[in-house]
C-alpha cells in the first residue's frame, strides 16, 4: 500500500487510483508536497478569488499607511461617523416612543 496524493483528485489516497498508469507520479516528501497541494488549490480558484487574494496584502498596507499618515484626519471622520450613528439611535428609540404612546 502507498500513500498517494491524487493531484487530479484532490484527496489522498492509500492506493494508486484506476487508470493511475498514465499519470505521472511524483515522489517526494510530505515537506514539498504541502507546497504543491496549496499551489494546486490556489490555482483552481475562480479568477475573481484568485485576484482578491493575491491583492489583498497590498490593499491592508496601502490602508494602514494612509491611516499612519493621516491620523487627525481618520480620528475625526471616525468621532463625527459615530455621532452621526448615536443621533440616528437616539431618533430611532424616540420615535418608537412616541408610536407606542399614539398606539396606547
């Protein structure tokens, strides 16, 4: 018996798949394979999916050094979005007040 990852399968397997004779079979460690196998992974994923990943990083960075440079500004657009925030609430609750004593 062999411990077969099946590249085409996806999934590990304890024996050499049917039809196993015309795929190339690779040996190699556990270590290089766990590389390969996410490769592999990677690679199958939408296009859209494969993009927003590999962008991602850039975008969180690109973020944090505008917030770095920027902080009165991003303080200030947080303190008035937050007010903005509690006046809804405190208009929403009050105007559930008054629907309860017009219905009562």
């Amino acid at each position: 018996m062999r411990l077969v990852y099946d590249l085409q399968a996806m999934e590990c397997l304890l024996t050499i798949p049917g039809g196993g004779q015309d795929r190339e079979i690779q040996r190699m460690t556990i270590a290089e394979a766990i590389p390969v196998i996410e490769g592999e992974r990677r690679r199958r994923r939408p296009k859209w999916k494969r993009y927003y990943h590999s962008h991602r990083e850039k975008e969180l960075a690109r973020q944090r050094r505008y917030r770095a440079e920027h902080r009165e500004q991003v303080r200030e657009y947080n303190r008035q979005y937050y007010q903005a925030r509690k006046r809804q609430k405190a208009l929403a609750n009050g105007q559930a007040v008054l629907v309860q004593e017009a219905a009562g």
